[in-house]
C-alpha cells in the first residue's frame, strides 16, 4: 500500500520485510472457529459457492462470517489489468455469463447473508466495462434477499460515467473504490490505473448521491508516512466517508516485494490521523483488508 517524518518516527515502529525472514507476530492469524462461521463453511463446501473470502484465503474469514458479511466476486476470475500487487489472473476474459446474478444472489440466500461485498475483475474487454452484470447482480440480491444491505467494491470503470452511473442508479448503501497506494507509486502498483482518475470517480459517486462512499490503501510497498498522510487528505478532498488501511502481502515471488511490515503503533497512529481529518470510519490495521468489519460502515 525518505522523508522527515519518516526518519522522525520512533524507534522499532516499523519492520522491514526481508527476503527469507518470517512474518512478524503481528500477522499471524489464529484459524476461524465458532458456530457459525463453522454452518457457513458447511454450506460454502455443499453447494460450492464462490466467495473471496473462502478463495482468497482472507485472514478475517471467521469475524466476518460470524458477523453474517461475506464477499462475492462476479464477472470471471481472469483480469484485464496486471496489477503489481495482486493475486488474480491476468489475460483473456471468459464470456460473461449472465447467469451471475441468480447464482450470487441464491448464495447469499442460502448463506443468510445479512450483510454482502460484491466486487469484481477489471473488465475492460467489454463496452460497459461489465456495469451492466453489476447492475444486474444488485437487482437480483434485492429481488432474493430484500433485508441484504450491500456494498459493491467497484472498478474503475475506466472513469465512463455512463458505466458508473449504473452503479448510482443501483444505489447500494456502500460503493467503495480503492486507490490502493500512494501517488507516487501508483505506476509501479496499479500499471494500467490512474490516482486522480479513482479520485475522480469517488468523487464522482459521492456528488450523483451516493450515500456512503469508501476507499482503501494497502501499505508496506515503499511509501512514507507523509504520502500516506496525504493519500488520506485527498481521500478526504474526495468527500469520501470511510477508509481501509492495511498490510501488503506478497502473492506470490513474481509480484511486487514487501518494502516493510507496518507495526500496530502506526497503522494507530493513521486511524487517529484519519477520525481526526473527520472520516466516517477508519478500519487501519496490518490484517484489515477492503471488507473489514464492512457490515458497520452503513450505520
């Protein structure tokens, strides 16, 4: 997700990453148990449902599920986009398959999701940039799940508003783009993205009447303390309500290194900073991903 401020933090508030060195207490993950989380990996395994959570092996799987939140992935598994830091397939897309929204939207009916992330590959083969599968799969968790609050996690559209307006015109209660990283690498990070262009779309959404928009930052790539602090303020410039802070973690060796492990003490000290700024929300911590503790951010 060089300068003063960096070299005048305290001493050991930071870790940095090595090759070959383990990963700091601070990231390891006890294994999810509970009832419930242990129903819904029953019924995930069944009826072999697709989320995120279970595919991207997401260290909160059991708070979320405990909490009845689960994330959907729709329109393939194939990406557009080479983005450095990011686990999905890049290449051709397999063809849309306009079944998606029933199959999404019976998954969190059997799942009795109470509260569901739907994200997706860019897609930037397709026209509408697959808007309209969005719009579609929004349409038909309401139709089947009627007391479900959504949020959807949404690319960039390549910034056509005509793609994003079908977003607004589904309007979930939360519409969250990440910008992923710091300006300055946001080249290196997001090759075929643009900062000011995920700026614009937040903003975009937040002025056709979006109620609650959202935005997340990964860190542990390279950037300083004080491009955090600014990524944050012009977040904030976004009008955008709530911000995800947390740590990088390296795919796979083919994608970008970890720079440095984050320490609790300063993913604090960004929270602070961003309740202070005037944020809805701010979930910063080094296990925090886009969905974190997602089910709160509609209150």
């Amino acid at each position: 997700m060089e300068s003063v401020l960096e070299n005048a933090l305290p001493v050991d508030t930071r870790g940095k990453a090595e090759q070959g060195v383990a990963k700091p207490k601070w990231l390891r993950v006890k294994l999810p148990i509970g009832q419930k989380y242990t129903e819904l990996r029953g019924l995930v395994d069944k009826y072999s449902l697709n989320t995120i959570c279970t595919s991207g092996s997401c260290p909160n799987m059991g708070e979320c599920w405990g909490e009845g939140t689960a994330t959907f992935m729709i329109l393939g598994n194939i990406c557009t986009r080479s983005c450095g830091f990011c686990g999905v397939k890049t290449g051709r897309p397999e063809t849309v398959d306009w079944d998606e929204p029933e199959k999404v939207a019976r998954s969190i009916k059997i799942m009795n999701i109470k509260h569901a992330v739907i994200t997706s590959v860019d897609r930037d083969d397709l026209k509408d940039g697959g808007s309209i599968i969005w719009i579609e799969t929004v349409k038909a968790i309401r139709r089947m799940n009627p007391t479900t609050t959504l949020e959807t996690l949404i690319p960039d559209f390549q910034g056509i508003e005509r793609n994003i307006d079908r977003i607004v015109e589904a309007n979930p209660e939360v519409v969250s783009h990440n910008v992923e990283t710091v300006r300055r690498l946001t080249r290196e990070v997001r090759i075929q993205a643009k900062y000011d262009r995920s700026l614009e779309v937040l903003k975009y959404l937040k002025e056709k009447g979006i109620n609650r928009t959202k935005s997340g930052i990964m860190l542990g790539l390279g950037e300083t303390e004080e491009e955090v602090f600014q990524t944050m303020q012009d977040l904030y410039d976004a009008n955008v309500d709530i911000v995800t802070i947390g740590q990088y973690l390296q795919p796979s060796k083919k994608h970008l290194p970890v720079k440095e492990f984050i320490t609790p003490e300063q993913f604090a000290k960004y929270e602070n900073f961003g309740l202070e700024l005037g944020f809805r929300h701010v979930e910063s911590g080094p296990l925090v991903r886009s969905s974190y503790k997602a089910q709160k951010h509609i209150l």
